[in-house]
C-alpha cells in the first residue's frame, strides 16, 4: 500500500524485500508474545499479563524497530545505481517492520488476553520437546556463569572480530553483482581495416557454425557490417541464446569457459565472448573498462602499446581489447598545384573528380515499372580497388583537354584510428578487458592501476567506464550507507535510552556481525557486491535487536535495586529463548535467498550467506559478550558515580 502512495513498481527487489520481511514481522511478536506467556505460566491472568508483558517490553520493540528502520534510511536516499536498485527494497522492508511492531504492542497483547491460558495440562509435543529447552537454558545459564569469571574473554571475542574483518576485507574478492545465468552469450569481432562485406560474412557463417556445434542454443542472430555507433565494415557482432539452465548440464559460465577458446581458431578476425553483467547498462562489453586520459593524441599512441602489451600479460585477464587502434589505412594526396595551375586546372576540379568516382555519391533518381530507384555514380570496383587507381582517373582542363591525375598527384600511405574518443573532455582510450576465472572486477582495476602506475607517468590520468564504473560507485556508496547507519542507531538509541552508553554496548554487537559475515562468504566462495553489502548493512539492525532486548533488560533489573552483575546475568538468561526464537524465524525467513531458489537467484545468495552466517555468529556471540561488555561499562560509571558523590 505504502508503494502504491509512492508510485513504485512490484520489482525483483521489492520482492526480495518482501521475503525478508517475512522473517522480520514476527520477531516482535515472537517477544511480546513470550513474555506474556511467562507470567500466565507464572499464576498471573491472561489479561494482566498482556499488559504488564507488553508494557515491560515496549521499550525494547520501539527501540529495536527504530534501530531497524534507521539503517535504511541511508538505503533510500543513496544516489546512483544503488539508490535506484534498493530504494524501494529499503521502503518494503522499514514499512513491513514499522507495521510489525504496532501490531506486536497491540494486537498480539489483545489475542494472548483471549487465547492463552495456563497451561493445566501437558499435550505429549510439550513434554517431549520442553526437557530439551530446558536443558537449553539450563546449558547456557551454567556457561553463562563461567564465562563472567573470566568476562576478558569478551574482550578478546571482539578484538578476534574486528581483525577477522581486516584480515578478510582484503581476502574476499570485489565485484560489483556475480553473474546470473541468463542463458546468453555475446561476441563481438573486428576484421582488419578495409575488410569488405563479403570478408566479414564469411567469417560470420564460421562463427555460426562453430556456435551451433559447440553449444546447446535456442537461437542466434548474428549482424554483418553493423553500421551504427562505432562499427564499421569491419565488424561484426552475435548474440546467442542458450537453452534453459534446467535443460542443460553446464551452467553458462561453464559454456562460456569452453566457447572463449574456439573463437582463437579463426584469425581472420579479432573477436572475443563476454557475457552481459548483472547490474549495470551504460556501456554494453567487457566487465573492466579502464579510460586513459591524455592531452594530445600523440602522447596516447606513444604510451598505449606499452600498455597493452604489460595488460595482455597480466594472468587476471584473458582478453585485452582497445577501442583506440591506429590500423585504418589512409592515403594522403599530395596536389602540385604549381603544375596544374600550369594546365588549367584548379584543386576543386581534382577534389570533385574524386570524389564523384569514389565516393558513391547520389546524383538522382528514376522510376521504372512503379519504383524508384537511386542512381549512384561510381567507378567500377575493379577500377577502384587498390591506391594506384587513383592516379587513373582523368580530370578536364579548361581547354577540354583530359589529364591523368598520375601527372597532377603524389600518393602517400600512414594508419590512423578509425575513430577519436574524448572522456571529460580529454582526448581518450578505453582498454578493455574479460577475466580470468575465479578473478572479479575488483581485481582487474586493481591490476589496471597497477599497470597504468608504472607505464603512465603523471601527465596522463585514468578514469573508469562501463560496470568498472557501477562497481566504483556502488562501493562508495554502500560504505558511506555503512557508517552513516552505525552512527545514526547510536543517536537514535542514545535518545531513547537517555544514555551514550548504553549505545556503544549494543554497536558492540556490529563487529561480531560483519566478522560472521565475512568469515561465511569466505567460506562459502561468494565475493564482497552490492547484495551482501545492503545485506550486512541489514545486519546491523538485526543483530542490534539482540543486544537491545539485554541491555533494556538489565536496567530495568538494576533499577529495581539488583546488582550490576545479577542484573546483566539474569537479562540475558531470561532472554535467551526469545533471541534463539527471533534469530531462527529471521534465518528461516532468509533462507530461501541462501538456497538460490528459482530463476536469477545466483546473484542475490551473497545477501543471504551474509546475513544468515553473520546472524549466527553474532547472536551466539552476543550472549556471551554484552553481559561481559555491560559489566565492565556499567561497573566503571558506578565507580564514576561514586567518586563524583
């Protein structure tokens, strides 16, 4: 409903958003409703424990929900490809959460007043199943004891994290979306400058028939001389159209493994295989797509073979391209126009016999049998093939006489490119790149700037294009999102707790999180993207909702005069269940997205690896840490206290 005010689409995304709603909603429920059910179970009735559980509980659903809704408040307003991907993401899952929680403080305290009752007799589910959560809780509250003897350990814990993620945020590779299958693969060929129609068609016929036998396609279109853009005779390019992932064996990277390798078997052309990104459409090709920027056109072919040669070795990529390429053959002419002058003719005379033979110009049109057709003026190809027919062609003097151009002209050969690119207003050069197996684009800009510091010097400058580009921007934006959520749940929960301590306990829990999340996408070979990004930036409203429900706890139990270490101690004992509860009905939720169910899924499992192995290891993190954090924060105000008195 809150999309449709906005005027948002249902999406992919917004769809992803509603699944993990699903396993947000009912955490607040979840607590609300354990908390009532402890006091029926403890001789209160029904209705006075509806209030009195959901009103000692208040505290704990607003803040966590505020805490929630505070981390994607960044997520909406971020700019760029991430703001348009994940806006509406971030609106579906605030709104399902800020609704969540209302219903969780009214209408579950409500049913449980009409429902739930004390228990007088047990079914036979409850007496199988309550021993083993009692031994649960009986478990934890004896090692529970033990560790706050030696609470240091807590220490160490979150030290362990914070270099885990130094450790692995180097480790892990960098992209900007892993690649879906989408059951296409992409060619694109160069023959050489001056490669006629027909050269190209007969290169394209080979191709075909090398795609339809070495892969299982549906179809194929293929386009000789292009004409458009940048393309011209020369070229070529084809799309080929996989069958269904569930009827074939291979996956499409398998496929396009296999395929790279055949296309080396037709030189006639330059041509290499990309498959289309997952995110991102300024510029159609390759993932890496590094500009190297100059003042002058000469300076760029001076450094650019050099280049070239230091990016065709390096083992992070297989295939090395340049849309700058001085190979266009050009003939100069040369007029003596002291000699022509000498026999009537001007330089114009020579300019339009030229280029009325060559150019294939249009001088009209006539109709025959009720169609309209151009007439072309032009020298037979035969005539017109190589340089020395220029000198040919004849050209009338003023007299009437005609004069061979071989008297008039001197030819001459040079190479220049067949187009000039500028970037920023710079004239530019584009290398572009496919990786190496296992390598992300992540690791092709690295290897580029490594490259480009040790052959450029420091008169020319790079810049980035194409997904290269999305990736850059992505990143920066996702760890400006980070920091801005960890500082804004620390103000929002310093005004709700009325305290600056308190917070810095909870945002205590963020580390342990990120080193979960971290240490599972290691694990598991996914890389650091934009979905495990948004996901662990989710995770730190997930696993603060842990730390709040201790941490409110415990003050309400120090307030009523119990001590500093009974009343951290007994907060997390009494909350263990319901954070067991709530962190397995938010992994259950998530876990959908983990398992890479149905079509396209491949590139958001990071998001669920992310937070489901960071929810683990924080949440049984958190029970151990806080109270050991808690009671060395909480005991040094005291003593604060006690010294200012």
């Amino acid at each position: 409903f809150v999309m449709y005010l906005a005027g948002f689409s249902i999406n992919v995304l917004t769809l992803l958003g509603i699944v993990l709603a699903i396993g947000l909603v009912v955490d607040d429920a979840i607590v609300v409703l354990e908390n009532i059910y402890t006091k029926i179970e403890g001789g209160m009735k029904p209705m006075q424990a509806a209030i009195e559980g959901s009103t000692e509980i208040f505290f704990a659903v607003i803040a966590t929900t505020v805490a929630l809704v505070a981390v994607f408040l960044p997520v909406i307003f971020l700019e760029g490809i991430t703001g348009r991907l994940f806006r509406e993401f971030g609106i579906v899952v605030a709104t399902a959460v800020i609704i969540s929680s209302f219903v969780a403080l009214s209408l579950t305290p409500m049913m449980s007043s009409r429902i739930l009752k004390k228990r007088e007799r047990q079914n036979w589910f409850y007496r199988k199943t309550e021993p083993f959560f009692v031994s649960l809780n009986s478990g934890y509250s004896r090692s529970l004891d033990a560790f706050m003897k030696a609470r240091w350990l807590g220490i160490v814990a979150f030290l362990g994290s914070v270099a885990l993620i130094f450790f692995l945020f180097k480790t892990l590779p960098n992209e900007l979306a892993p690649l879906e299958d989408r059951s296409q693969i992409v060619v694109n060929a160069t023959g050489p400058e001056g490669a006629t129609f027909e050269y190209m068609d007969e290169y394209v016929d080979n191709i075909v028939a090398l795609s339809m036998k070495e892969l299982p396609t549906n179809g194929l279109i293929s386009v000789t001389s292009p004409g458009f853009g940048t393309r011209g005779t020369n070229s070529a390019f084809f799309r080929i159209t996989l069958t269904d992932p569930a009827n074939r064996d291979k996956s499409q990277q398998q496929l396009y493994d296999e395929f790279s390798p055949f296309l080396s078997k037709f030189p006639a052309a330059n041509a290499f295989a990309f498959q289309q990104q997952t995110i991102g459409g300024r510029r159609a090709g390759l993932p890496i797509q590094y500009v190297i920027q100059s003042t002058s056109l000469e300076k760029l072919q001076q450094k650019l073979p050099q280049f070239m040669e230091a990016a065709k070795n390096d083992p992070t990529f297989t295939v090395v391209d340049l849309d700058l390429k001085f190979t266009k053959p050009q003939i100069d002419i040369q007029i003596d126009r002291e000699k022509a002058r000498s026999l009537g003719i001007s330089v114009i005379d020579i300019a339009r016999t030229l280029q009325l033979g060559l150019s294939g110009q249009r001088f009209d049109y006539f109709i025959m049998d009720g169609k309209q057709y151009e007439v072309i003026g032009q020298v037979q190809r035969n005539d017109r093939n190589a340089p020395i027919d220029l000198k040919s062609l004849y050209v009338r003097a003023q007299n009437g006489q005609m004069v061979q151009l071989d008297n008039l002209v001197n030819l001459g050969e040079s190479s220049t490119p067949p187009s000039l690119f500028r970037y920023n207003r710079y004239i530019s050069a584009t290398v572009s790149a496919a990786l190496a197996p296992g390598k992300t684009i992540g690791d092709g800009v690295e290897s580029m700037d490594i490259i480009a510091a040790d052959v450029l010097d420091e008169t020319y400058s790079t810049s980035l294009t194409g997904a290269s580009l999305d990736f850059f921007e992505s990143s920066s934006s996702l760890l400006f999102a980070f920091a801005f959520a960890i500082i804004l749940i620390y103000l929002v929960l310093a005004a709700q707790f009325e305290s600056f301590r308190d917070p810095i306990i909870i945002l205590f829990t963020v580390p342990l999180a990120v080193g979960g999340s971290f240490l599972s996408l290691y694990l598991y070979g996914e890389s650091l993207n934009i979905f495990s990004q948004i996901g662990i930036i989710m995770l730190i409203g997930l696993v603060s909702k842990n730390a709040i429900l201790i941490v409110e706890f415990a003050n309400q139990k120090k307030a009523q005069g119990a001590g500093i270490r009974e009343s951290i101690t007994e907060a997390a004992k009494s909350r263990f269940r319901p954070i067991l509860m709530t962190a397995l009905s938010t992994i259950l939720g998530i876990l959908p997205i983990a398992l890479a169910l149905g079509a396209g899924s491949e590139s958001r499992v990071s998001m669920g690896i992310a937070i489901i192995g960071g929810l683990i290891f924080a949440t049984g993190l958190t029970l151990y840490v806080i109270p050991a954090i808690y009671s060395y924060m909480a005991s040094k105000r005291a003593r604060l206290s006690r010294v200012e008195a």
